[in-house]
C-alpha cells in the first residue's frame, strides 16, 4: 500500500467521470475529487485541504492514467523539490510533455503558492520533470474543451514559459500545436492554438488580462463567440 493520497481536479470534463474511475483502478487505491471548484488557484488550494499525506498525486479531470503506472515504484519527493511531474501524450498533435501529466505534489507548498499565470509554476521550491510518461491527456472530449486546451496552452507558451523552458523549445511546442492535428475535434484545439497566440501578443501590452486564462466563464464566452455555430454544427 502506497504512502501517497491521490487527489483528481476535475471541473466541467465530460467523462471525467470514467476517467476518475480507471485511475481508481490502475493505483489501486481510493481517489479523492474536487469537482466543479470556480478559480483554479483556490481549487490547487482545496486540494491540499482534502488530502491526508503532506505528499500526494495530483491528476486533472482529462488525465488518463497507462495501465502499466505503478503506484508503488513511486519514489518520495527529495528535499527542495515542490512537484514532481510525469510526462503525458497529447493525442492529437503527438507531443509528449509535462502539459496535463500526473503530479507528485507537496500538500506545504500548495498552501504557499504564489502568483503565475502557470498556477502551478507558483509553488515555493523546485520543480521536477521526469522523462517517464504516466497516461494521455485527453484534451479532446468535446469542441471547447480541444479549442482550451490549444488557446491557454500556447497564449502561456508565447507569453514565455514560467517554469524556465528555453525559447527553441517553446517554439518548437507551438509549431506543433499550430501546424494541424489529427483526430477527433482536431480543429478546434489547432484554431484554439492560433488565437491564443493572438491573445498573449494583445495582453503583451496588459499583463493583468492573461489572468482571464483561468477564468473558465471568460474562456468559455471567448469560445462561442468565434466557434459556437461550428461546435453545434459539428
């Protein structure tokens, strides 16, 4: 039996349901939830609230977690080192990266987190990134949320990385965001992409306005009101 609580963040994911219940079932062990919370900084925040180990895993509500995942090879958190982060296949462009992997998070430092776009790129203490991939984030359970995933992922990428990634590699990362995908609602997360590039060149100017990249009502309207008749017509 692991030491390590697991906690999923899920807020409006359609089978996040499903999704909860297999990575019951892969660690073998309960899997708290925090559903539907407004404010993903408060949500990070009540996460450390609902655990019971200072040390826990942390999955979204679009994480599936590989079956092969073994729960109990999962070495502690080494001092100075605030997250560990397993990397995660993005199903329509292919990249394989720590964007929407599975965490290794301490419960001290998300009650410490500062301020970053990134909420996570917040935490006081090191972050660490593990070649390791852990499961898929499936970004595409519907039109809005593909076109999410594109738009705050590469508006953060163009603004600049705040977890020190270097500048090729961001390139590298949004070239293949923008380039076109495959797969189901392929579209959205690629036109999604596009203008989130869009929008971090306009907020350049107003730094304040990349905090609506956490607002889900404000996303939710930028969506329909560029993609709403496509979305239902598809």
């Amino acid at each position: 039996m692991s030491d390590f609580d697991a906690v999923m963040l899920s807020y409006d994911e359609p089978i996040a349901d499903r999704l909860h219940a297999r990575l019951q079932r892969v660690l073998g062990t309960r899997v708290k939830r925090l559903h539907g919370v407004q404010g993903m900084r408060r949500a990070y925040r009540l996460a450390a609230e609902v655990t019971d180990s200072e040390q826990f895993l942390l999955a979204d509500g679009d994480f599936v977690i590989a079956t092969e995942f073994d729960l109990g090879s999962v070495a502690p958190l080494a001092e100075g080192v605030a997250m560990r982060v397993w990397r995660a296949r993005n199903p329509l462009n292919g990249l394989i990266y720590g964007y929407g992997g599975l965490k290794l998070i301490r419960r001290s430092a998300l009650r410490q987190l500062g301020d970053a776009v990134d909420v996570l790129a917040a935490l006081p203490g090191r972050a660490e990134f593990v070649a390791d991939v852990a499961g898929t984030t499936r970004i595409n359970q519907s039109p809005y949320h593909a076109w999410k995933a594109g738009f705050r992922e590469c508006a953060m990428l163009a603004r600049g990385s705040e977890y020190g990634m270097d500048d090729g590699e961001a390139t590298d990362r949004i070239k293949a965001w923008t380039d076109g995908a495959e797969g189901e609602y392929a579209e959205y997360a690629t036109a999604g992409a596009r203008e989130g590039i869009a929008f971090a060149a306009e907020a350049a100017h107003f730094p304040h306005l990349f905090d609506q990249l956490n607002d889900p009502a404000w996303l939710f309207s930028r969506f329909t009101a560029g993609h709403a008749e496509q979305a239902v017509a598809g």
